[in-house]
C-alpha cells in the first residue's frame, strides 16, 4: 500500500512542473488531439486534449499505450541497406543517410532514364506528411502513381460516397441522430474515432434506435436494440430490397428525390425490373422479408436517420453496389447533410508546406497505374494488383515502390504474391518504425521518426472543418528522420534542394497555415482549429458531375457498369470441401499491425483468434480455448478458437487477422497469434479495385 501511495508521489513529483505540448494521438487513423507532459526529454504523462471538440479530452487504450513507442528498443535507428540476394530473408548493414539518399537518388535516375518516371510507385497508409513525398516523386519526378492504401481499407465506402455525394469521407453525426443502422460498422470494437462512438452511445442514452446488420454479434450489436444476423456478402441484396419497400410504399422523400436526387425514377423501375423485393432478399441474405420490410419502414418513419456502412460489405467482390445501395436509403429519405445524418463536412483550407513553381514541374507521359488497370473508378490503386506491374509488366511496368507507413506483405490479400513482388524490384524502399515484413524484402530501409519526435499539420476527423497538430516531443529515436527531412536530403540529391527550403518545421508550417484563421504560435498554443460545424449542403449544389446526389451514375454506366445498384453474389462461395466463409473484423486493444510490439497492449490482448459458432464447432470438433487449424484450398493456420452463440453459422472470424503472427517486426510482436492474409488468393473488387478479403473458403478441425 505504502509502496504504492510513494509510487504515486513520486509520480507527480515528476509530472508537477513538466512541460505540456500539444499534439495528437496517431496509433491509429483518427488521430485525437492530446497534451504531452515532458520533463528531462522524457515523456511522464499525456491525456486527450479537453478543448478538442473530437475526443474530449478522452484516449483509448491504444493511445495511452503508445508512449512506449519512443522508448520501444526495437526501432530502427539507422538507414540499413540490404547486404544478400532477393528472395532470401533480408540481410542489412547500416550505412549513413548521405549514403541511403545517393544510393535512392542513383536508382530512381537509372529507374526514369531506362523506364519513365510512372515506372515508380509510392504507398502509405498512416500518411504522416506524404504530402511532401508527393511534391517530390509526383510534381518534379513526374510519377502519377502517388497512392495511399484505401483499397486495403475503405476502397468501396470511398467509392460510393464520391459517386453518390461527391465527397470522400463524411462523417456520422450520431449525436442528433433518432436511428442508425449500421452494416458491419463496429463502432465499439474498431473504435471509428472515440468521439464517434461516444456519440453513438450518447444517442442510444437518448432514446435513438440502433439496428446492427452484421455476420457477427460484435460488441457494437451487443449494445444495439436489433442485430441483424445477415449471411456475409450479402448486404446489397438487403439494402435494395429496404429500397423497394420505401418506394413501393411512398414512404420516400418526394421533394427530397426530385428536387436533390439524380435518377430517382430510373431507380424506382430498376428495383422493380430486378425484382428486388424482401422476398427475394430473404432466399440471399438470410433474413426473414417481414424483418426486411419492418426495418425499411422504421428506417423511413423515424427522422433524424441515418444508414452507415465502413469496411463490412467492402470485404467482398459485391461490396462496391453495396455500399451505393446502403447510402441511397439515406437519399431517398431525404436524409443527407441534415443533424443526425452522414455529415458532407467541410474541410480546412490547408495550403502546401512548399511550392513547386509550374515550371519546374515534370509531365507524367502515361496514365496513373488504376486507370491503366481498367479501374477509371478507383479512388485509390488496386493494390493487390500492384504484382501484376511488378512482376508481369501489366499494363506497365513498375521498377521502383516505396512503402511508407504500410506493411503489405501483412496486410494485403495473397501474401506469397506480395513478397514475390518485391523480389521484382529494381528499387524497393522501406520508411518504417520497425524492421517490418515488408522491409526484409526491400533493398534499403530508412528509419522515420514517429508521431511522438516529429511535426505535422494536417485536417482533423470531426465533424467541422478541423486543424490538428502533432508537435515533436522527444528527440528522434537513432538517426530516424521524419519524411520531410527524408524528403529534403533525397531532393538534394536529385538536384532540387531548392524547393524544400525549409530549415525548421515551422517554416513550412507558417505557409501551411495561410488560409486558416489563427497562427501557427496560436496553434501550438492550442493543438488544434476548429471551425464551425454546418449542415444543409445538398441544395448548395454538390461536387458530383450533377451538383445533385447521384442515384443513378453516369460515371458507372461509362465505364461499363450498370448506372444503378445491382446485387451479384460474391465470388468465392464455400462448397463441400471448405465448407465455411472466412471473415475479419478488428480488435478495440490493437490497430491493425501497429501496436503488437507495444508490450502493454500484448499483456491485455496477446494473441488473436478465430470465432466460430456453437453449432458449427460441434460439426468440425473446435473446442473452445483450444488451437484449430484453418485451411483454405491455398495456405492453412493454427489459430485459438473461441466458441460463440452470435456468429452466423457457416463463417468463421478471424480477429484482427492482418496484425498478428509476425515473423519480423519486433521481439514483442513476433510469432503472436495467427496471420490469415496468405489463406485468401487476390481478388479484386471489378468496380473499385478494393482488396476484397473475405473471398475465401476455408474448413478447420482441431489442431494437432
Ligand atoms: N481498435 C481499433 N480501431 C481501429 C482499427 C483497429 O484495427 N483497431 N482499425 C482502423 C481502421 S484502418 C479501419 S478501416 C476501421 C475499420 O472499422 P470497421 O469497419 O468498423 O472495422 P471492422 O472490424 O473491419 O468491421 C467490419 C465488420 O464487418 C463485419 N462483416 C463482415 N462481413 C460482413 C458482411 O458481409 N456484411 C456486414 N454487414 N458486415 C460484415 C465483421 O463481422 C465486422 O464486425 O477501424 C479503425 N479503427
Ligand atoms: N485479413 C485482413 N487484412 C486486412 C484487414 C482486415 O480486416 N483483414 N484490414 C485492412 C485495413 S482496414 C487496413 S487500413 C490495412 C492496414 O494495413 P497497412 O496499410 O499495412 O497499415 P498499418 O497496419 O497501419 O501499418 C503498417 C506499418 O506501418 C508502420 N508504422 C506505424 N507508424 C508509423 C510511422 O509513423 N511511420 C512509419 N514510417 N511507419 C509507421 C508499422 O510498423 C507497420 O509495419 O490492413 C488491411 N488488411
Ligand atoms: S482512438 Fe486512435 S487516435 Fe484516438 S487515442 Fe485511440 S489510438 Fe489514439
Ligand atoms: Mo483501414
């Protein structure tokens, strides 16, 4: 007790007096603004940011977790340069920065002289500051093929908000909200943003309905008033027949759909032609019609409403019209941009941290790689097609690829192929925290500081327009750079040092803050901008070819898909021999290949698992706690099974699949639990080009 209570003094002692920074959490992608207590260059205490509007002053459990990253002895710390032959586990030796940028700025000149400068690709997923990448590999290389990794996430979610509202990335204005339906949306496991899923809870506390349609009885449908056991894959075929019966029964937004709406009669004969009705969706997704034909109705009667989707539906070959279909429910109910709907938010202005002049900048000579794929819908490169360029030259060839912040030998579908990728590489760059799988197929890795040791100015995910920023607050981990000093010695090489001129981060954070109404000083000062939140955007006009919420889509029908939503089954559909479906979802302790070397989060949740119903492990011999294999028709997994009541009999789940099982990253992560990313082959999303990660048959029986 004494032990604990001296334990505590010294504690504050040393928090008393420390300085406090304000910066923002970036473990995971909805980065919270927080405060940093610093005393001695050691990090003795950080919290939420009570002013931010976002989290409130709240973290989670990741987030409070994450100090340990400057401290975790496993960073890497110096540039490492591959020392043995491709296709053998990477060998390295550290070599100086001088040396890492002459050897990158040495290839990508041969690269762009023997192959075009499109023949270089860049990848990110966290993308702290890829922005400076982007001047420097697209405007003065000339690639077009700077991407981030939305087609391992929310490709199809992406697609469909772009298509029917013209905007990337709304928001959920849950707090107003009087029903939410949520299609294989966990809030309250992947916590979507903290602040989202308070909100969530905040409006259930108020009386507001919410009805989960998921395979799986997540913890988010545990708090739901419905779950909605639907069969995986097929959520299309539901959401358009709620469609049918809102129209069927006039229960739609007559001055919404004709005045805002593109093609709301079009639609209405397409789901009647098709025959979309509940009845015929029962026979696909497994729920009973009148539940199909009481949920549109609840859905259409009760205002505010919203209907909401992320990566659930994007999982599969259909998730693309699925996720149209989903959204379009909001449309016809003339719930769009109002509070408690999907909220179109603004922006902050941000300007560019540097300014290439036209000049100076280079032409790409061929299209970026999604169009040349035949994927003119894309938002983002179908990166499990990525192989294709590398390994077979289609439609063209890729020679370079930097990785930064991504680990796709983890993440992405068909392992063996992403791997067979890199060993294709005339130059493959790593820019990791760790000495990650991907990185032990590259040719050099390069150290980057992480969001506790460098700055960065970007837009916040709430709800108004937001400015967040992340402050240094210890010193560089090694030698580990943040990207834009890579990007400044790498330019320097290349022989453009005078377009990042900058000597400290505020310089270019003084030109990054132009626009926005308060002070770089003003920003530190306070961690983060906000301006108003507004609603009411749709008769504004939208940014969609129309100005109007686009129904039916002409850019659809223009690249040879049907203008409205249409139901097609998935592609990989068990049979007698894999007898079962795999599917994911993610973890609340971890995200996603992050924070399994963070040694407090494995002491709470230390390895994943595969969930499996009652029914269907009394069929195939699983006991709960015990190891099963997992078998797909090309790789097989030793997993821990958990048994469970509320999982739709005839799938599996792995959890947290993409982030487990490591054999590199760290001491701490290695060898954990299970990875499933190799059991599945590629498939691709014909529409969006998502990674679609749920296509796959699989059968398990007890582990040896
Ligand atoms: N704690 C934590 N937070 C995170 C992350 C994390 O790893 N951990 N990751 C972050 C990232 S990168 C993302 S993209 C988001 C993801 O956020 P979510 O999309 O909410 O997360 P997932 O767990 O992938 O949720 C997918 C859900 O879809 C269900 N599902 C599977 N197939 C179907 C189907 O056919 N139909 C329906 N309706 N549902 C289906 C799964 O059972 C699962 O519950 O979370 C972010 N936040
Ligand atoms: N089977 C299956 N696979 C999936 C999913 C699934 O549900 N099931 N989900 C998919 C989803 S939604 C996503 S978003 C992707 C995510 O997968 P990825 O795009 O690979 O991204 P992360 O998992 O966030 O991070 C990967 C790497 O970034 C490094 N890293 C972390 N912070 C920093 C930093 O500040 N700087 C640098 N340079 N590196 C850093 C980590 O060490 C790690 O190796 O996975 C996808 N893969
Ligand atoms: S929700 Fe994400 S950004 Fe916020 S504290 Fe947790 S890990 Fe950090
Ligand atoms: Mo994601």
């Amino acid at each position: 007790m004494n032990a604990k209570v001296d334990d505590l003094g010294a504690r504050l002692a040393e928090v008393k007096g420390a300085k406090l920074i304000k910066s923002f959490c970036y473990t995971c992608p909805w980065q919270c603004p927080t405060e940093v207590l610093v005393r001695d260059g050691k990090i003795v205490y950080h919290k939420g940011n009570p002013e931010s509007p976002n989290n409130i002053g709240s973290r989670c459990a990741k987030g409070m977790a994450s100090s340990y990253l400057p401290r975790d002895p496993d960073r890497l710390k110096y540039p490492m340069l591959r020392t043995n032959p491709k296709g053998q586990p990477g060998q390295f030796k550290r070599i100086s920065w001088d040396e890492a940028f002459t050897f990158i700025a040495d290839k990508l000149k041969a690269i762009r002289e023997k192959w075009g400068p499109e023949a270089v690709a860049y990848t990110c997923h966290h993308d702290p500051n890829t922005v400076f990448f982007r001047h420097l590999l697209g405007d003065l290389y000339g690639s077009p093929n700077n991407y981030t990794h939305t087609s391992g996430c929310e490709q199809d979610r992406r697609a469909a908000c772009l298509t029917l509202f013209g905007h990337v990335f709304p928001m959920h204005d849950f707090a107003n909200s009087r029903y939410v339906m949520l299609w294989g949306m966990n809030n309250l496991g992947a916590n979507q943003g903290l602040w989202e899923s308070r909100a969530l809870i905040e409006a259930k506390k108020k009386g507001a309905r919410l009805v989960v349609v998921d395979p799986n009885f997540t913890e988010t449908a545990q708090k739901a008033n419905e779950w909605v056991p639907i069969r995986p894959g097929t959520d299309g075929a539901m959401a358009l027949a709620m469609c049918r019966v809102i129209v069927d029964e006039d229960l739609y937004d007559r001055d919404f759909v004709t005045r805002y709406c593109e093609g709301f009669e079009g639609f209405r004969d397409h789901l009647r032609e098709k025959g979309y009705t509940p009845a015929w969706a029962e026979g696909i997704c497994g729920i009973g019609a009148d539940t199909i034909t009481r949920l549109a109705r609840e859905f259409a009667r009760t205002k505010p409403s919203m209907s909401a989707i992320f990566k659930g539906s994007g999982y599969y070959t259909n998730g693309a019209d699925a996720a149209r279909a989903c959204y379009i429910l909001n449309a016809l109910c003339g719930e769009v941009d109002k509070p408690g709907n999907l909220n179109l938010k603004d922006w902050a202005p941000l300007a560019a941290p540097v300014v290439i002049p036209d000049s100076a900048k280079a032409k790409p000579g061929k299209p970026p790689l999604h169009i040349a794929m035949g994927y003119p819908l894309a938002p983002d490169l179908p990166n499990s097609r990525l192989p294709d360029a590398v390994i077979d030259g289609k439609p063209y060839p890729v020679k370079g690829l930097f990785v930064q912040s991504t680990n796709p030998v983890m993440s992405d579908p068909n392992r063996d192929r992403v791997q067979e990728m890199f060993r294709h590489l005339e130059l493959g760059v790593a820019i990791e925290l760790f000495m990650s799988e991907t990185a032990l197929e590259c040719d050099i890795v390069l150290p980057e500081t992480s969001f506790y040791e460098q700055a960065e100015i970007r837009n916040g995910m709430w709800l108004g327009p937001e400015v967040i920023l992340c402050q240094p607050v210890v010193a560089p981990v090694g030698e580990a750079k943040p990207l834009y000093e890579i990007v400044k010695g790498l330019a320097a090489k290349m022989g453009w040092a005078q377009h990042f001129p900058y000597e400290k981060w505020e310089d270019w954070g003084e030109l990054m803050m132009k626009d926005i109404p308060i002070s770089l000083e003003e920003l530190k000062h306070k961690g983060f901008w906000a301006g108003p939140v507004r609603y009411n955007r749709v008769p504004e006009g939208l940014a969609t070819p129309s100005g109007k919420v686009e129904i039916r889509s002409q850019a659809y029908a223009d690249a040879g898909f049907d203008p409205y939503p249409v139901f097609v089954q998935r592609t990989v559909i068990p049979d007698d021999e894999f007898p079962l479906q795999l599917t994911h979802s993610k973890l609340s302790m971890h995200c996603n290949i992050v924070t399994q070397n963070n040694p407090f989060l494995m002491e709470i949740c230390g390895e994943n698992w595969m969930e499996i119903n009652r029914v269907d492990a009394a069929k195939y011999g699983i006991v709960d706690g015990a190891y099963a294999i997992v078998e797909s028709p090309k790789d097989h997994i030793r997993i821990k099974a958990k048994v469970v009541e509320g999982l739709v009999p005839g799938c599996i789940s792995v959890r947290h699949g993409h982030g487990f099982g490591h054999w590199a990253m760290g001491s701490v992560a290695k060898g954990k639990g299970a990875h499933s990313n190799n059991l599945m082959d590629t498939h691709t999303s014909p529409i969006t080009g998502a990674n679609c990660y749920n296509e796959c048959k699989v059968r398990v029986r007890p582990a040896p």
